[in-house]
C-alpha cells in the first residue's frame, strides 16, 4: 500500500451498507472503528473490481478512512446535524499512525491527504471538486487550505507515541 485517503461520509454518525462498501475503515461519532467490507490488501490491485471504491481515480494502492458524519454540511457555519466530534477526529489521526506504521508508509501530502487533496492534485479524476475533508468542526480555526497539514502533524504526533 502507497498511501492513505482520508474521508468524511456526508452522513450520520454510524456507517451504512454502503459506507461499509467503500471504505476500509470508518470512524463512528463515538469514535469506534468499523471495519468496511474489503480488506486494504484487496486494493493493491483493482482491476478485478474486488475493492473499496472510495477515491474515484486513486483507489489502487489506497487505504480508505472514513469519518461518519457531516450530513447537511453547506458551510463553516452550517455544518448539518452530524458534524464530526473530537473523539472522532483524534482516533482518525490515531488509526492514520497506525497504519501507516503497518504498511510502511511515510506521513507526508503525498502519501496521507484528504480526498478533497487528491482531487485538487489529480483534478482529470472523479476526486476533482469533492469536499471532504475541508473542514474539521471540532477545530474551527483550521483554515481550509491546512487541513490537511493539520492531521498529517496529529498522525505523526500519534505514531511518536506508538
């Protein structure tokens, strides 16, 4: 595995069957990780259509988290009934460390970005435009442009610790 894409689900704060599909891990809003119906091993190679289609254009090689929540989100301020939560977060940026210490895989913006990162860097894919992750509720003042930074620096504090 390359690298790690990380999600929020635009629903409720407990995966669906769906969610469940696409995702190889996903992050409830009490912070429970659910393991999705695919096995990371399952996205080394996706031409037999045996994977987590969770990063349109970027799923071969990928480890797909996702943070269950943010239904309703139009903005900053208007961030639906299902924002994410701080415990949430934290184990997100823990299991981030987790793998990435188990695969081998360097924290870095190449390797460990949000899906709406990946779009903006290979703007030719269906990732082009998606909007998750640029907000983090739990840290208002996060601007959009560093979010990213923001959980690749708790991953690695998180893998310091492990």
């Amino acid at each position: 595995m390359k690298r790690i894409i990380i999600h929020w689900t635009a629903g409720v704060y407990e995966p669906n069957t769906t969610d469940l599909e696409h995702y190889h891990y996903l992050i409830d809003g009490s912070g429970n990780i659910h393991n999705g119906k695919h096995n990371v091993e399952d996205n080394e190679n996706c031409n037999d259509g045996n994977y987590a289609a969770h990063t349109g254009g970027g799923n071969t090689g990928s480890i797909g988290i996702s943070m269950c929540g943010m239904y309703g989100y139009i903005n900053h301020k208007n961030t639906g009934n299902y924002p994410l939560t701080k415990i949430q977060c934290e184990r997100c940026f823990k299991l981030i460390a987790e793998l990435a210490k188990k695969y081998n895989i360097a924290i870095t913006p190449q390797t460990v970005m949000t899906h709406y990162e990946f779009g903006v860097k290979n703007p030719q894919t269906t990732s082009s435009g998606k909007i998750d992750i640029v907000y983090l509720p739990p840290y208002p003042d996060i601007e959009q442009s560093k979010v990213g930074d923001f959980i690749r620096n708790k991953a690695r504090w998180y893998l310091d610790k492990i």
